[in-house]
C-alpha cells in the first residue's frame, strides 16, 4: 500500500525539502525563542541606504518574521516540487537564485522610483523569501 517510490510527497526533491524545513525552522526560532532578534530582520529601506547595512537585503529576504507567509510560501514550495523533478534540482536552484537576485534589484528600483515620481515613501518591505511567488507568476515555467 505505501511504497517508497512513485510522485507522492517530496521524494525526488531534495531542495524543496530543504527549502520547506529551513525556512520553518528560522521562522519558528525567531518567532518563539529569539523574538528580540527580529528587529534584525526587518528589510528596512532607510537602513540599507542611510546606514549602509547592505546584510539586510540578504538577511530580510531569507528570514520570515511572519507565520502565515511561511505557511503560503511553504504551500507553494511543495506544489512546486514537480518543476524540480522535472527541471532537476541544479536548474531549479539556479532559478530560484536568479529570481532572488532579481526581485531583490527590482524591489530597491521600484521603490527608489515612486519615491522619485510619486513622492512616495516605503520604508519597510515585507521579509522572506518570495521568489517562490515568482515562480507561481511566472508564465514561462508555471504553463506546464
């Protein structure tokens, strides 16, 4: 009846397995045990630009500071375990890095443009890691 291979769960996907304990893992240390660490974590613009902590660009974008974007980011990475089986895990890392390098210059560009055009200010952005959202967008991959 149960068998150890087949598509059933995560076998065959050792990044999104890794990416889906990882990622709840960070959260719920931060979440629960190290709470006064969070600040730490929060992608705040004027830090970035005016004190020059380029570590947050990294360290905001990896971290989730809140659970329920971990549990949709966390729906989506396991829906989206058959592009890995299909694509491989080399291919499928390689693009979910270059959507990360991407949304994180696109994010810094977009807000730097309202803020010239609109007079807009956003100084905070929410954390995590949400290129998976990316992948769920993206027409090229998602149409198979």
């Amino acid at each position: 009846m149960f068998t150890g291979t087949g598509s059933s769960g995560l076998y065959k996907a050792p990044l999104s397995k890794s990416l889906m304990v990882i990622l709840s893992t960070l959260a719920f240390v931060l979440t629960v045990p190290l709470q006064q660490y969070q600040q730490y974590f929060i992608y705040n613009l004027q830090a970035i630009k005016q004190d020059q902590q380029a570590w947050r660009v990294i360290s905001a974008r990896i971290i989730y500071l809140d659970l329920k974007d971990l549990f949709c980011s966390c729906l989506l990475i396991y829906n989206f375990r058959i592009f890995e089986r299909r694509y491989g895990s080399r291919k499928f890392a390689s693009f979910l890095l270059g959507s990360w390098v991407l949304s994180a210059v696109m994010d810094l560009v977009l807000v730097e443009a309202l803020h010239h055009t609109l007079d807009m200010s956003v100084n905070i952005l929410p954390s995590g890691f949400s290129e998976i959202y990316d992948v769920a967008d993206d027409g090229h991959i998602a149409k198979y």
